[in-house]
C-alpha cells in the first residue's frame, strides 16, 4: 500500500451520521440495505450499505455511524447512493460498521 500524506488524507471528509431509515434494497447484486443517515446541517444523505448478515433494518435505525460525504454519487441499481458508510471487514468477509464511541454531534467532521 502506497504512503498519502497529511494533506491527501484531509481531502476525505469522514463525518458522523445517524441512520433515520433503513429498508432491504432487492434489486442490488450483492444482498444490502439502503439507508438515509441524518448528518446535521448537511443534510439526509443516502447510501447502499452491504451490511445484510450482520445488521437488521430495525438495529440500524438510530445508529451513529461514520460516513466519507465528498465522494461523487454512484448509483446502485437506480438508487443514489451520495456517501460512503465507513466499515471494517472482517476474516468472513462480512463488514462491522465503525462508530463513535460517545454521542458526538451530527455532521461532525472527523479529525
């Protein structure tokens, strides 16, 4: 893996989100979820998240995750998906999302 330096690295905005809706997506290839995660003044944002065998729509409803917001959308089967949910992946394969450990404010960039 190539080094990035500091200043690479503060090009990618991660910031904290909490997911308000959560709904199985179907027409994905691989088995997921799309969610719509409340991330304070900038907004509700959408996103594909491949996280089926671990999570349930109703557990993630309320979740404060950590999401990349300045990628450029992709769409996912038709859906827009405008942010990335940050996971680990785990030996199986299967990822476990990657939270704050305290409530921390809604849209807070990550440092």
């Amino acid at each position: 893996m190539s080094e990035i330096t500091y200043d690479d690295f503060w090009k990618v905005e991660v910031r904290t989100g909490k997911v308000i809706r959560a709904e199985p997506f179907p027409e994905a290839h691989k088995p997921a979820y799309k969610l719509w995660i409340d991330l304070g003044e900038i907004g509700v944002k959408q996103s594909s998240a491949q996280i089926t065998r671990l999570y349930t729509p109703e557990e993630l409803i309320g979740m404060r995750v950590l999401a990349v917001t300045n990628l450029s959308p992709i769409r996912v089967a038709g859906f827009k998906s405008e942010v990335l949910v940050l996971g680990v992946e785990m030996d199986d394969g299967e990822v476990a999302l990657v939270q704050a450990d305290r409530e921390v404010p809604l849209g807070s960039r990550i440092t």
